[in-house]
C-alpha cells in the first residue's frame, strides 16, 4: 500500500519556522525539536487552536441555499463541494486536486500532536512533570481530532458492528513513510480511550487559558465519546460529573443587536458595550477550540424552514428565544450596502463559537439520558435551566412523558447547536437509527429539489480524492 502520510507532507511546514532549537538530526525528513519550549511552542501555535469545518453544514437540514434573485447564500454560486453536499451528490464530494479542509486540517494538528506524544519526554530539558503535563494535553488533542473524524468519515458507532466498520486512519507516528490502512470504527475508538486514560493523570485542576485541558475536559469528553457511542446512561454520568467543576451559562438575555455594527461586534451587551464573548472568554467554554472558518458561513446561507420552526416550539405566549433573535437576519442585512432577501433568514451571529466542549452541551447531553432512561422531570429541568439563560420570558416547561421531554432535548439541542460545524450531521446520523427520530432531508434552490433518505451513506463523508489517489487500495463507503 503506498502512504496515506504523503498527503502529509505539507505538514512539515507545521513546525514552527520560529523554533531555531532543533536537533542536527532529520529522520525520514523529519524535523524533531531539542528544548521543551519549542514544544510548547507548537502547541501553542494558532493553527493549534482550531477543529471542526463548517461546510459539514450544507449536508444537514439545518441550511437553505437561495438562488440568483437573492444576494449572497446562492446555490448557483457557490463552491464544487458546498454543491455537491447540498444537492446530495453521488461518489466524491471535491474533484481531483482540491483539498478537503476538514480532513486535511485535522491530520495535520494529528500530525504536531505526534511529534509532542512521541519526543516531549526525551527532550534535553524541562523538569519531567511539565513534559508529561505536555503530552498529556498532545493526547487529549489527538483524541478530539480523532473523535471527530471518526464520526463524519464513518458510520456512526454501532457495538454490533463497529470491530468491522471502516474508521479512518490511526496515524500515532510522525514518520511520513510508514504504511497505514483504514482502521476500523472500534479501533479508532479504543485509541480515544487509550489516549484519554493515558492523559487525565497528567492534567492540572487549572489551565491559563481554554484552549488547555484540564482535568475537566476529561469528564466532559467522556460525556460526548459516550454520547456519540449511544451510551446515554453513561454519558449522562459523566456529563453531570463534569458540570460538578464548570455549570456556567451565558446569560443571552443581557445582549441585543448593535444598531452601529454590522459584521463583529454585531451582538453586543448595551450596559457594558462588550461583544458577545467568543470562545476563548466564553464561561460556557469547558476546552476552547474555534471552528475552521466557521466565520465564513455569517452572510453565505439562510436556515431552513424545518430550523426556523423549532425556534416557536415549545416558547411561552409573549417569549423571545435570543438565539433566534440575536443569530439571524431577516428578509434583510445592512453590510457595505443593503443586502434584501425577502422570505429568508440569513444565518449572521459573526461571532467565534467554541467547536470544544461547552457546559450548555453538557446539560444537553445530561437530560437526554435523563429523558431516555424514563426520567422526564429531571431532563426538563435541565433544560429549563438553559432556557432561562436563553429565552426572554421564559417559563418552567410543563411537565410530559419522557418520550414527549426527549423530543424537547433533541430539538433544544437542535437550536442550540444550528450551524455549528459537524455537530448536527452527527446527530442525524445516530437519530436516523431510531424509528421515531429518523428524516429524510429535502434541500431546494429556486425550481430543483433533492432528497437524502434517513440512513443513507451519503452522510457518510468521503475520503478525500487526494488521498485516495495515493491510496487507491483503501476501501471507501459505497456512495454511488
């Protein structure tokens, strides 16, 4: 098999070209740091800071493509592969020669990872506390990489069956040269264990900043693995453990729209004059990491009708949801000129979201096991202790069947989460499981139509032609 790392190459440049401290030695190419600071360094590099991809987006029902009669969001205009995942095309989503961010960014922070998990500890200074405080948050990061990739390029985790469904690839090396296949679903998964057990020991109590973990993340990813594994109960435990350390909620009530900004800055706190917090000074932020060009969706897409609606559910006579409020245009947005689009909502927060782990997840997440395991007043008071930070004149939700309080979680969810990278795609995928929860998506532009049929393997995201055109023997999910 040749190399899936050769599509890695480019990641040499990675390394900071700042770090002057390397050792003479270049195995295979490679470049490896001398000092614990040129480590850190990496760590810390921007780049470091980012996961996720929004264009996972234009697959879900969440999004709406106008078409030549309305400014910007236009099918017609929009890139090869937002087309081709909003018209549910067949086989590849992007063409020969064109990069697939999401992946290709992921694997290059796997990439920086590894050179940290492998080297930190036999570095030539640095007590050996702080080096295995250094892989331990290498580890972590791997694992949330890996989490990721494993639930958008692959079926979502099935214990029946996922020791024979294809993962992606473990890459735990930063040799470039070494052969690596596609792993399966459980042994991508037994890697995040590992490398979570692995970590918590060396984690502090407190981080300087959130982009670090601390021995908090380890609940909260525990909560989401399990959550993504279908494990409710389990998740649940570890969600409610985790909001033991962190249950702060930000107070959407306190912010309205600034009438003299209309790009950043647009959502902002009247009596403090302060922007809506972005990710790195959110209190809801558990493990900081800013979605890859998340930004770039404000003023390129419109919510679905199917969206909008679930704003209206379950909201009190006289009430405001300000996530609707504060997050969306309509029919209308003044930037650099008046920009009309009549009968749309024009998805428009500008404001850096955190793709980590966040508090309001983890209530989510809690009172979905809560509602699963029969227990409805618990799961709505979780609820309702987010909605009181959400909603104007919000009121306790009446008390319902747990089936009933389930489908209250799950659109909750929905609407916290719209146009959050991969998040909803994922949730489709493990809803279209279930009976009750599984949909068809219909997506439109002006006089075209398409359909993608609950559980169908065009959710599934392909690996990208760059990849497989160095690897064409890696099996791929039947798309066609």
């Amino acid at each position: 098999m040749k190399n899936i790392t050769i599509i890695l190459s480019a990641l040499l440049l990675f390394l900071l070209p700042s770090c002057k401290k390397y050792l003479d030695i270049k195995p295979k190419g490679i470049l490896i740091p001398e000092f614990y600071d040129d480590y850190v360094k990496l760590l810390n590099h921007k780049t470091m800071m980012s996961a996720d991809n929004p264009y996972v987006v234009y697959i879900t029902d969440d999004m709406l493509l106008g078409d030549l009669s309305v400014p910007f969001g236009q099918f017609q205009q929009g890139s090869e592969g937002q087309k081709n995942m909003y018209s549910f095309a067949h086989g590849s989503i992007f063409s020969a020669g064109t990069d697939d961010l999401l992946w290709q960014n992921a694997y290059k922070r796997i990439y920086t990872f590894n050179v940290v998990i492998n080297n930190v500890l036999s570095c030539t200074d640095g007590n050996p506390k702080d080096k295995e405080a250094l892989a331990a948050e290498a580890k972590v990061g791997r694992a949330f990489e890996y989490l990721l990739l494993v639930n958008t390029y692959a079926k979502d985790y099935d214990a029946n069956s996922a020791a024979n469904d294809l993962g992606v690839p473990l890459v735990l090396s930063e040799d470039i040269n070494k052969d690596y296949k596609r792993n399966t679903v459980r042994e991508v998964y037994d890697q995040i264990f590992k490398d979570l057990n692995e970590a918590l020991p060396h984690l502090s109590a407190t981080t300087p900043h959130r982009f670090k973990p601390s021995r908090q993340v380890g609940n909260a990813f525990m909560a989401k693995m399990y959550f993504y594994m279908k494990d409710y109960e389990n998740a649940r435990i570890y969600a409610e453990k985790a909001l033991l350390d962190n249950s702060q909620l930000t107070n959407m009530k306190l912010y309205s729209i600034n009438p003299a900004a209309n790009g950043f800055g647009r959502i902002y706190d009247a009596a403090t004059g302060k922007s809506y917090p972005e990710a790195k000074d959110n209190v809801e932020s558990i493990y900081a990491r800013y979605g890859d060009n998340l930004i770039s969706l404000s003023r390129n897409v419109y919510a679905s009708a199917d969206l909008l609606a679930t704003y209206n559910h379950d909201l009190p006579p006289g009430a405001t949801d300000q996530r609707r409020l504060l997050f969306f245009a309509d029919n209308t947005f003044k930037l650099n000129g008046q920009l009309n689009f009549p009968g749309k909502s024009m998805w428009v927060p500008y404001v850096m979201f955190n793709s980590g782990f966040n508090t309001s997840e983890l209530f989510l997440i809690a009172a979905e096991g809560y509602a699963r395991k029969g227990e409805a007043q618990k799961a709505l008071a979780l609820v309702d202790k987010l909605r009181y930070n959400r909603i104007n004149g919000n009121k306790d939700l009446p008390l319902v069947d747990a089936k009933m309080a389930l489908k209250i979680v799950l659109e909750e969810r929905r609407r916290e989460f719209a146009f959050c990278g991969s998040m909803r795609l994922i949730d489709l995928k493990r809803l279209n499981r279930e009976a009750d929860w599984k949909k068809d998506i219909v997506h439109s532009a002006g006089s075209e139509s398409w359909t993608l049929p609950a559980n169908d393997l065009r959710y599934i995201l392909p690996l990208p032609p760059k990849v497989l055109s160095l690897n064409p023997s890696l099996p791929q999910y039947n798309r066609d």
